[in-house]
C-alpha cells in the first residue's frame, strides 16, 4: 500500500490506517466517497438480485450486486464506512522517504469507539517511530470523538528505560499497564514509576478536534486542551454559525477541572519551556502562564476555517470567520481560512484582502 492523494490544501498526503465512523453526520463528506470508490470495483460484473447475492472473502463487498449496504432487503449487508482498522496500512508512512505533512485517518475517525484500544496502540506506535526519522513527517489527527482523545492521551505511556522501550495504556487511576503491543510481554520493569506521557514526546503528532457551532467548540475544545499533547489544532468546517473559543464554557470548565486537580494530576499539566517548573494556570482556552516565572505558551496553536461544500451547502458568514481571526490574533495563535460555502468553493479565499495561509508544520 501508499500514501494517498488529498485534495485538502493544507496536506500533502493521506494515510488510512483506519476508515469509517459510526457517528453518522448527514452531511458526511467521506461515506459517500468510500460508497463511491467500493462501486466503482464493481464495474462491469454481472448484477443479480439481492436474494442470490453472495458476499466476497473480505465481508465488504457483495460479489455480483455491489457494495453493501445499498441493498434493500439484504440480511448480510454490511456498512463499507464502519470503523475499520487496517493493519496492511500501519507501515505505509514509514516507507515514504520525503517528509510530508500526513492526514491520519481523515476517511473516518481515528477515535471512534469502533476502534479497539490495542489497535490504537498500534497507530500511535507508529507516530512514535515516525519521530525517529531524520526529516519525520508531520501527522495530522482530527476527531469529532474528543472524550475518547482525552482519556487515550491521558492513559498512553512510554518507557524509555527499559530494553527497546515500552508502549502502554494504563487503566486509570492506578496507572498500571493493561494494553500493551502485540507480542509484547506483560510488564516487569516496574513501567509505572518510569514511564512519560507519549503525547507530550510527540513533537511532530498534531492533535486535533473538529467543531461546526458553540455548542460543539464547548463540549470539545476543553477536552483537547486538557489531554497531553505538544501540538493541538482546531477544525471549524464546515462552519454553521458564528463561535466565541476564548469563552466557551466547555474550555472553562475543564480549565477550573485541570486547576482542581493539579495536586492530583501533575501530567494533566505542562512543562515550563522557560524554568522547566510545573504547575501552570490555564488563563485562557489558547495559553497557560507559569507562575514561577511568567513564561506562556499556547495551547491551541492553529485554527483552521472553513465552510460547507458540495450540494446543499450552508450558507456561511465573513463576519464568523473574521471573529475567528481576530481571537487567533490578539492570543498570537495562527489562523489559516480554507474556504467559503459553494458548490465548489475556491480555497484559500481572501478575506478583507488577505490571504490567510500560514500554517504551523510547514
């Protein structure tokens, strides 16, 4: 298998070690393209009705009456967009020499509770290992299922002490070691009181999570800032109303949670990059302070707009995104506006005269 091709301006390519998503938003942009691209194989074979179909080796395709599940009636139809994993594809960006800027699973969600656990485990193995390239690619995560990405990140370890390493989930909250790799042996080099976050040690890992309106950018943005992470983004598209980040209730909630249990939780925090102290006070959705020495670093550090495409777009409003790029730049946090709404809206519009481009991996 290969990278593939993206027609998504801000990426250069498209890994899949997983597909598909149980969400089911009506105006899903890749079930419709995965439907498509299962038909297309089934060109120029002979149809039959649904009653004499039957269903080739893999379970996704039916033999001779297209994908599944389009057909009425069928009693084995399975859905082509149900999470996926796709151990085939875990190796693909290990083999591209070039360093590029990589989507992660953008043909479903990542963090779908369809994907086990240990399959993860497997992804971020390889996010690690991506790390240790001479020129590593920069990988892009984006999820609706920011409950999930919170308690992922915050349960991943690495030990780097002990022979070749050690990847693990911890069961919360005595943090000992419950899913491990494939092949690798149960712990016995006492992991817990050795082992770091793996999130905060991914440099070239940005974690994302995608929002439409307020009531998404509360519910998920204090999540993805409260999880463990050096990089973190935010996907507002497609667009549908106007969204305050810097107030979202959500985003204060979890920043009074983070304070709260400090003396609890010192990995829910972030290391100075100044004095090296801990013990940050969030002040606001996109940066903590250190009290030891005033040092401030970002939390959110690029937020991508962009409106509905295809038949039936929403409209969308310049005022929305405006807003939007005025709070990026009063917290300096980078702001990159992809498109309006349309048919086939042109990307990288100007607004107000400006082309607003500029990303953070590049």
């Amino acid at each position: 298998m290969s990278l593939g091709h993206t027609a998504i301006p801000y990426l250069d390519r498209l890994w899949h070690p997983t597909t598909g998503c149980s969400r089911g938003c009506p105006t899903c942009w890749a079930r419709p393209l995965v439907r498509n691209r299962l038909a297309g194989t089934m060109k120029g074979l002979p149809q039959r009705s649904p009653g004499d179909c039957s269903v080739s080796s893999d379970k996704r395709i039916f033999a001779h009456c297209g994908p599944c599940p389009g057909l009425d009636g069928c009693s084995e139809a399975v859905d082509p967009f149900a999470p996926t994993f796709h151990s085939d594809r875990l190796t693909d960006p290990l083999h591209a020499k070039k360093p590029q800027v990589i989507g992660v699973s953008f043909l479903g969600d990542l963090f779908d509770p369809g994907i086990s656990d240990e399959q993860l485990l497997q992804v971020f193995d390889i996010l690690r290992r991506n790390e240790n390239r001479d020129q590593p690619h920069s990988m892009i995560l984006l999820t609706k299922c920011a409950a999930r990405l919170n308690s992922f990140l915050r349960r991943l370890r690495w030990c780097g002490s002990v022979p070749d390493g050690l990847l693990f989930l911890t069961a919360e909250p005595d943090d000992r070691p419950t899913v491990q790799l494939p092949g690798v042996p149960l712990n016995q080099w006492g992991v817990p009181e050795l082992a770091g976050h793996l999130g905060r040690l991914l440099a070239h890992v940005w974690v994302g999570v995608s929002v439409t309106d307020q009531p998404d950018a509360d519910e998920r943005l204090g999540l993805l800032v409260g999880a463990p992470a050096r990089r973190r983004w935010v996907s507002v598209e497609p667009m549908v109303g106007p969204i305050d980040l810097i107030h979202g209730h959500g985003t204060k909630a979890e920043a009074g949670r983070v304070l709260a249990q400090a003396a609890d939780e010192p990995h829910t925090l972030l290391d100075c990059p100044r004095c090296q102290g801990t013990g940050y006070l969030q002040t606001d959705p996109f940066s903590v302070t250190c009290p030891g020495c005033g040092g401030r670093q970002l939390l959110v550090d690029l937020v991508v707009v962009g409106g509905e495409s295809g038949p039936g777009a929403r409209p969308f409003d310049d005022d929305w995104a405006r807003s939007l790029r005025d709070q990026c730049q009063s917290a300096g946090v980078a702001f990159y506006f992809k498109q309006r709404s349309g048919l086939h809206p042109e990307h990288e519009p100007e607004l107000d005269g400006v082309r607003h481009t500029a990303l953070p991996w590049e």
